[in-house]
C-alpha cells in the first residue's frame, strides 16, 4: 500500500511540475464556456443591408425605417440606381438589398399590389434565408397594420406554441452538456493514454514493471490523477454553467456527478485502451485527437443536431459514449429527469465502460509478456 | 541559397519516408471533406412528432395527416391525453406535441376561430424554432384548403398587398454544404499545417538530429524556411484535392480566380505555421506544444465563422477577430470561391493576413536559438 501512495505521489508531481499544461487544463473549460455561452450564436442581429429606392415617396420610406429599426438590419450602404449590385456583394459589404420600384406607392394604390425585391448574397444560406424571413415579415406586418388596419381575416387557426425547457432559445443549454463531454474526454482519455505511452517510451515503464508494483497498481496510479482533474473540471463546468450562464439543473445534483463520474470510467479505461496500442506519445496524441476530440465535436449532437445528418453518419454517432452522455446530461439538467428516463443510455455507457477495461486487459497482458 | 535548397530536399525525403504521415494527407481531406460537411448542417430532416387529438374529428384528421405527410414531420403515436406527449418528450423519443383540444372543429366552424397548441423541445434553440416555423406554415396551409373547401370562396384577397419576391444570389438552391465546404478546406488547410510542422520540428527534437542541424552553419532562416515551405506546398495540395473532392461530390461552384486562392493560402499558412513554430519555442514538451496550439486554434477556429456566422458575434468579439488569421482566410476562400471576388475586394484580408504573417514569423525567428 504504502508504495501504492508513493507511486501516486509521484504522478501527481508529474503533473503539477508542468505548470503550462495545468493552465491550459483549467482552462480550455473556462474559454470554451465563455466562447460557447457569449461568442457562439446563430442569432441574427445587426446584418448590414442595402436599400435601393427608385421611388422615395412616403410608403418606401416608411417601410425602410421599419426594416431599419427592428433591431436586425443595419444600414451598411445606400445604393443609387447606377449602382452595380454584384460588386456590392462581392465585396462582402452587405449582405442583403432590399429594392423597391418606381413608382412603388403609386403602384400599391392603384392596382392594390406592388413588389419589393429581396436581393440575398446566399452564400451563407442559413443566414441569406433567415434574413428574407424577417424582411417579409415585417413587411407583412406594415402592410396589416398600415393598410389594412388588421382587418380580422377569416377563418384563423391560432397556434398557441411552448417552447419547453429552453423558453429562451438560449444556445449555451445546448452547449453545456457537450463542453463537459468534450472536456473530460480530453482530459480523462487523452492525457491519460499520453501519460502512459509516454512512460512506454521513455523507457521507465519497463522500470516499474520491475519493481514490486502489480502492473494493476500502476495502472491505478496513473489513472487517479487524471480522474480528479476530471472530476474538478466537470464540477467547474457545471458550477460555471449554472452561476454564469444561468443553465438549470433541474433534476438531481447527485445522479448528475454520478452519470458524470461513469463517463470518467469510461473515458479513462478508453485512454489506458489506446495506451496499449500505441507505441508511442505522438501516435496516441493523434488516435486521441482524430479518433476522439474531432469526432466527438461533431457527431455527438453536441453543435449539430443528429437527426439532421445523413443515415451513415447517425450510425456512427451510436458507437460514439459522448452521444449518450449528451443526452443523458441534457435530461438531468434541462428536462429534470430521473433515472427511469435515462437507464438506457446508461447502461450503454456502463457496457462500453466494461468493453474498453476488458480489452485493455486483454492487450495489456499480451504487450507485458 | 544551396543551402536552402538541399534542407528543402531533406524535408521533403523525410516525408515520403513517413509512411503515416502519407496516408495522413490523402485519408484527412477525403474524411473531413466527407464528414464534416455532411454532419454540420441546420437543414431540418426530421421532426418526430406526438399527436394529442381531443377532437377525433375529420377536420383534426385532415390536420393530422397533413402534417405526417410534410417530408419534415413524422407522427409516430397518437394518445388522447397530453401528459403522454410531454413524457414521449422525457423520454427523448418525440421533440414536438401537437394537442388538438375537444371541438376544434366545431369552433372552426361555428366561431371562424378555434385553437391549437404546440409543444417544442427547445433545448436546442436552432431547430426548434425552425421545426415551429415549417409547423406554422404547414398549419397555414391547412388553414388556407379549409377556407377554400367550406366557404367555397376564392382566396381571400385583401385590398392591399406587397409581395416580396426573394431572389438568393451565388447559391439560389440554398445548399448549405456550399457554404461548409470552403470553411472545411480552411480548416482542413490549417490542421495539415500546423500538425505536419510541428511533427516534423518535435521528431526532429527527440531524434537529436536537430542539435546536429545547430552546429552547421545553416542560417536560423534557412532552418525555419525548412519547416515551413514544404509543409505550405503540401497542405497546398492537400487543398487542391479538397477542392476536387468537393466539386465531384457536391458540386462545389468555383466561380473565382484559383490563384488567389493560392495565393492567399501562402500567406496564410505563413502566418499560422509561424505562430505554430513560435509556440514550439517557448514550450518544453511535446505535450505542453500541443496543448497550447490546440488551445489557440481552437479559440480561433470557432471565432472565425466556420460554424456560425461572425456578425451574430458581440462587437467585442469581432473587434478580436481582427488578429485572428483563421477567420480572414476564412472570408478569402468563401468570398472567391462563391462569389469570384477579384483582389480588390480583398485588401483588407491581404493586409490582415500580411502583418499577421510577418509578426508570428519574425516571432519565431527570434526566439528560436541555435543553442539548446
């Protein structure tokens, strides 16, 4: 036992000496949240516009100024006829032109309709579609209440809409759960197959197989640092999460830090996996990075949705424990859940968990021979 | 200047050498060309949707069957109570409830007015709101049929209409995997860079071979050329087939000059090589190298627009990524590769990408000591 502890005590050592990579340990969460909860937002507001006006009579104007004023547009050029519109796009000064005719108000009186031109740069279709959305909405709306005075329209199915655990479409809710995988993957799989390919390499994991320790004693050893930097950097995510960004926890703290403890297990029996097929630092550090961070970035459904992706990529995103984790996250925090919601998911990380031991064992033993 | 060319020879030998590294350069793009530009998408595919009707009426089985018909929503089970919606929902098999209350069709009829109410999970913000928008259109659309069928009326006309007519320029079918694929290619362009650089510096490290480099008479210069330059023509070329896999695979437009392209991907992959070797400079292990160099390219990848569109960001943030290399090479690539944008267009991102080249590399040059 007592050289159990003195083994541990030098891997801790190992760790805290590097005062660079503790940084960035404690860290990576803290930007990632601040990137995520401030940075990151598919919210449109302020797009630079151009209004191209062959009219400039009183309805032009008005609408304009609407469109001006909603908070989404800004102006970024006035246009004259002249103008060449391609170049104003080209440029990437603005990204959408709104065109109204000549004669637009005069139109609009007398035949009842007039046309507005939508002109979108949809090289960023998301964006290009959502913006036209909003012109047209508001636009609709000046048209019902300038001119028709909201005259009743008959017939009208009104739908009455909850938008439920999220009522304000914060993006960071959805973000949160994913951060917390992607870190402690990092942490718990990554560094700790590094850690031990490193010793392989450097040589001194012969020397410890030498002395009195059982190889599981160093396997533990190694693994215990790792796994309460973990912890800590879950219980900083999470604490940052609800006290910052204000994400709820709405269903048990407990079952929260125990599903988040399993993910640990799994991700660090993971990381000793890939230490035994690894020869060494280099090639785990990139196993850990493609086969893993990159993965886990973007099929778990931690930015995009999975329902979205093609059928080979969702069959991908099943073998993938961050996916469940994510869910199972989102559940207890967001949605309030207990276990009889989440036991499914649970038990695949549990299967996985059990999976990456065995076969770590398993290659263990045979490299060790 | 020989001496230049023979450290560009050994460079290059070295690499082919490596078999690891080969199959890197020809395996990453095809993967990440492939992955992640079909993974990152907002487009709706499919919403699964609980039914709650209360009215069992045929106008609420229109309604119903209308919506399983939209290629965006499926009705996988009906219940006539709402608690099972929001449980389907707990369970994570539903993420929308659609609850036709008792006389939904009778108020319709007899009131012209009748209600219904839509339970949207909203954890992920995006999709929710836009399954609700494709419900509400859907919904209006029925609303409109019932309005043809009962009155037997023409289509409401009101006296007054402005019609918006919206025309998308450089992607008029909207495909989103047009606007991912020249984000790819820069990240792409980027990780090939930065990775086979900073292997080739750390091996030559731990081999010793570089302190025997040290005690020639080779030029701090000359050395750093040869970290950076043949690495620049293979992440090059690594663009090029990037560029390839995405014209062949989804049709990929390259409407504007190639050689900017180029070019402005030399300049770029000068200023983040740099940034990388100066990294590799103040760090002590091969550990803490990576780690720092993930930490700042990940900062700056997510800033640069990539996933999310910059202008969404606060001022603050934009303001920032003005030092931020990814994100003006980003612009470029989208800017001539959708929109044949000519120089011109581009000196802000010329002069950005120059200074920040020329800071990272002088950087590296002159912490960069021959002595260990």
């Amino acid at each position: 036992m007592k050289q159990f502890l003195g083994f541990l005590r030098k891997e801790f050592l190992h760790i805290f000496r590097d005062p660079r990579t503790m940084i960035i340990i404690f860290g990576i969460p803290v930007v990632q949240l601040m990137l995520f909860g401030k940075v990151i937002s598919t919210d449109i507001q302020n797009a630079k516009i151009a209004i191209l006006d062959q009219s400039h009579d009183n309805t032009t104007r008005e609408i304009s100024s609407k469109l001006l004023s909603s908070g989404y547009f800004v102006l970024g050029q006035e246009l004259l006829p002249g103008d060449n519109v391609e170049d104003v796009f080209r440029q990437g000064k603005v990204k959408m032109i709104v065109t109204f005719g000549p004669e637009f108000e005069h139109n609009l009186e007398r035949d009842g309709k007039a046309d507005v031109q939508l002109l979108a740069d949809a090289s960023d279709p998301n964006t290009a579609r959502i913006l036209t959305n909003y012109a047209s909405g508001i636009i609709n709306d000046y048209v019902k209440k300038e001119k028709l005075q909201n005259i009743q329209l008959p017939d009208q199915i009104n739908v009455e809409v909850r938008m439920l655990y999220n009522e304000g479409l914060k993006s960071v809710y959805m973000f949160v759960p994913g951060i917390m995988a992607m870190i402690l993957m990092l942490i718990s799989a990554m560094m700790t197959s590094i850690s031990i390919s490193k010793e392989k390499e450097m040589g001194t994991m012969e020397v410890l197989l030498a002395s009195p320790l059982k190889p599981i004693q160093i396997v533990l050893g190694k693994v215990t640092p790792y796994l309460l930097l973990s912890f800590i950097n879950a219980l900083t995510i999470i604490l940052l999460g609800v006290f910052v960004f204000g994400v709820p926890i709405k269903g048990s703290f407990l079952l929260l830090m125990g599903e988040a403890f399993l993910f640990i297990l799994m991700a660090l029996s993971l990381g000793i996996l890939i230490s035994t097929v690894a020869p060494n630092q280099m090639v785990a550090m990139f196993i850990s990075l493609l086969g893993l961070m990159l993965p886990t970035i973007l099929l778990s459904g931690f930015i995009f949705p999975i329902q979205n992706m093609p059928l080979p990529l969702r069959i991908v995103s099943n073998i993938l424990p961050p996916r469940w984790f994510i869910v199972i996250i989102r559940n207890i925090m967001l949605k309030g859940t207990g276990i009889q919601y989440i036991w499914k998911e649970t038990m695949v990380l549990i299967f996985m968990a059990f999976t990456f031991i065995a076969l770590s064992i398993k290659n263990f033993k045979i490299r060790l021979e | 200047m020989k001496t230049l060319f023979y450290v560009l020879q050994k460079e290059f030998i070295q690499v082919k050498r490596n078999k690891v590294m080969l199959r890197m350069i020809i395996m990453i793009p095809i993967v990440q060309m492939l992955v992640l530009v079909f993974a990152a998408t907002y487009d709706l595919k499919n919403v699964n949707v609980f039914l709650v009707d209360q009215d069992l009426s045929s106008t609420s089985r229109k309604l119903a069957s209308k919506i399983d018909a939209s290629p965006f929503f499926t009705i996988n089970n009906t219940s006539f109570n709402p608690e099972d919606g929001e449980n389907e929902i707990l369970n994570n098999r539903d993420d929308m409830v659609l609850v036709i209350p008792k006389d939904f069709e009778r108020n319709l009829m007899r009131e012209d007015k009748a209600n219904l109410q839509l339970l949207v999970n909203a954890i992920d913000g995006q999709s929710a709101q836009i399954g609700y928008s494709y419900a509400a259109s859907v919904i209006g659309g029925f609303n409109k049929d019932i309005i043809a069928d009962w009155k037997g009326l023409p289509e409401f006309k009101p006296p007054y209409q402005i019609n918006t007519v919206s025309r998308f320029w450089y992607n008029s079918e909207l495909e989103y995997k047009w606007y991912m694929a020249p984000g790819v290619l820069a990240l792409l362009v980027t990780l090939i860079g930065l990775n086979l650089s900073s292997t080739s510096l750390v091996k030559e490290k731990e081999d010793g071979t570089i302190e025997q480099l040290n005690v020639t008479p080779i030029r701090k210069i000359q050395f750093l050329a040869g970290k950076l330059i043949p690495f620049i023509v293979i992440a090059l070329f690594d663009l090029s087939f990037g560029l390839f896999l995405a014209r062949m695979v989804f049709n990929l437009p390259i409407v504007g000059n190639l050689g900017l392209v180029f070019g402005f991907g030399v300049l770029y992959l000068v200023g983040i090589l740099g940034l990388g070797l100066f990294i590799s400079t103040v760090a002590d292990t091969q550990q803490q190298v990576m780690f720092v160099t993930f930490f700042f390219m990940m900062i700056f990848i997510l800033m640069s627009g990539i996933f999310t569109p910059v202008e969404s960001m606060p001022q603050w943030a934009q303001t920032i990524d003005q030092i931020n290399p990814v994100y003006h090479f980003m612009r470029v690539l989208r800017m001539v590769v959708l929109k044949g944008s000519h120089f011109g267009d581009l000196i802000h991102e010329f002069v950005a990408l120059s200074i920040l080249g020329f800071t990272f590399l002088t950087l590296a040059l002159k912490r960069y000591r021959k002595t260990a």
